[in-house]
C-alpha cells in the first residue's frame, strides 16, 4: 500500500517517521539511514515528479487511411443491396460472397469497357443475373408470383406438367413390368 503512495506524498523519510511515531514500526526495527537523515537533512526535500510525457519524444507520423478501387464499390454494393439474403458462410475455405463476385465481375467489365461508374454497376449486375444470380435492392419486396411475366409463369407450368406427365408415364411403365414378373 505504501508502495502506491511512493511518488504522491510525502517523502521516505516523512513516511517512515510518521510509523515510527504510531507504532507500525519498532524502534529496533529502525532503518539504518533514519538516524544520519534526522541528523543532517538535506537542504531540500527530494521530491520525486513523474514526467509528463513519453521517454520517446519522437513524434509520431499520422498514418493515412488506406482505401482501395475495390472498397468503393463494396460500399456501393451494400449501400444499395446489403448483405443479402443469407448469411456468409465462413466455414467453407471455397465460399465466395456475392458481394466479392460482385466486385470480381465490376473489375472484369471494368478492364473490357469504357462506361462510366454507375452504367458499369448496373450492367455488372445485370452480368450477374445473366449467370444466375439474382441481386434484391435494399428494401425492395421479394419477388412475388404476380410480379412475374406471365408468359414466363405460362412456359414454367407447361414445362411443370411435362415433366410430371413424362414422369408419371415411366411410373406406369416401371409397375407394370414389376407385377408382371415372377
């Protein structure tokens, strides 16, 4: 406890004779300097002042934020589609965000053509749903069945009940030769 109070109060000398006079301290138990401090005290009290600043006085340099072509257009991403609809999926040492498949097409485009920032982003996405991956801007509604085009929902139904008929008539084919058989 003394030991926290060594450099805010007092002196050793004023410590020690302030236990000795409470009886915290035994006189035989006096410290050997105490005798020849009390007999010829110094002309000025050592007084011992922490200094105010850092041995190291070197200034340190300000380290410019460091910012890349790539960091913009992922801010730009997640400012207009934001995270996305399902979570990253870090446990994969393969996984490849949309947001990074998305910066890794912008570059390409970028390196192929001449447009401007914003008709690039757009025609990077519209790249992207080419490829089959759909981008959902930031608060827009999910897509709904009644938003679609009806001739894509007409060709889908149709191409539903072909499968289902195609499949049903191999079903039929597989019972009848299994009751057949022997």
């Amino acid at each position: 406890m003394a030991g926290s109070r060594l450099e805010r109060f007092g002196t050793v000398f004023t410590r020690v004779r302030d236990l000795m006079r409470s009886g915290v301290i035994k006189p035989s138990q006096k410290p050997i300097w105490y005798d020849v401090y009390e007999a010829f005290p110094p002309k000025r009290d050592p007084l011992h002042v922490k200094p105010n600043s850092r041995p190291c006085t070197k200034k340190r340099e300000a380290v410019p934020e460091i910012f890349y072509r790539e960091d913009e257009v992922r801010a730009k991403f997640y400012a207009l589609y934001g995270m996305g609809p399902r979570p990253l999926e870090l446990s994969k040492s393969n996984f490849v965000s949309t947001c990074q498949r998305f910066v890794d097409k912008y570059t390409e485009l970028k390196s192929h053509s001449e447009l401007e920032d914003s008709a690039l982003f757009e025609e990077t996405g519209k790249a992207l749903l080419s490829e089959g991956l759909m981008l959902r801007r930031k608060g827009a509604p999910p897509v709904s069945a009644e938003s679609r085009d009806p001739v894509l929902e007409l060709k889908l139904t149709d191409m539903l009940a072909e499968q289902q008929s195609v499949g049903a008539d191999s079903g039929e084919t597989e019972e009848t030769t299994h009751t057949h058989t022997p």
